[in-house]
C-alpha cells in the first residue's frame, strides 16, 4: 500500500471512530470540503500543514495519518 492509500485509509477510519462526516472533518480542521474530497480521492497530495490541521481535528498526531494499521493475525492454534 502506497503513502496516499493508507493516508486516506486512516483518515476515513479515525474520522469513523470519532463520528466524523467528512464535511464535519473538514470544518473541524479548518479545510475545504472541496479540497479533502479531492484529497480523499487522490486528486491531490495535501501539504504538511493541512496533515497538522487533519491531525488536530482528529486529536492524533500528525504521524498518525501515516501509520498502517496492524495486519491482524489469527492466533495461533497449536
């Protein structure tokens, strides 16, 4: 997975968790809707600034919208 594609996948999964829309993500971050749209559909790479704005809407740190997410395991059955 590519840095845009997780970016986005943790985008939309930390704006699920906190009941976010992405219109209500957007004001929350001080953001077009227009232009985290296009972000979302990779229209456009937002900049470092906008990544802050995103995280503190989100109340996670900016590296955390390039966190991949855990591959979850099945336990081991032994």
């Amino acid at each position: 997975m590519d840095a845009h594609a997780i970016l986005i996948s943790r985008i939309e999964e930390l704006a699920e968790k906190r009941g976010f829309s992405i219109n209500r993500l957007a004001d929350a971050a001080g953001i077009s809707r227009g232009y985290l749209s296009s972000v979302l559909r990779q229209k456009f790479s937002p900049s470092l600034k906008t990544l802050e704005k995103i995280a503190l809407a989100l109340e996670v740190p900016p590296f955390e919208l390039l966190r991949p997410r855990p591959v979850e395991r099945a336990p081991d059955r032994r």
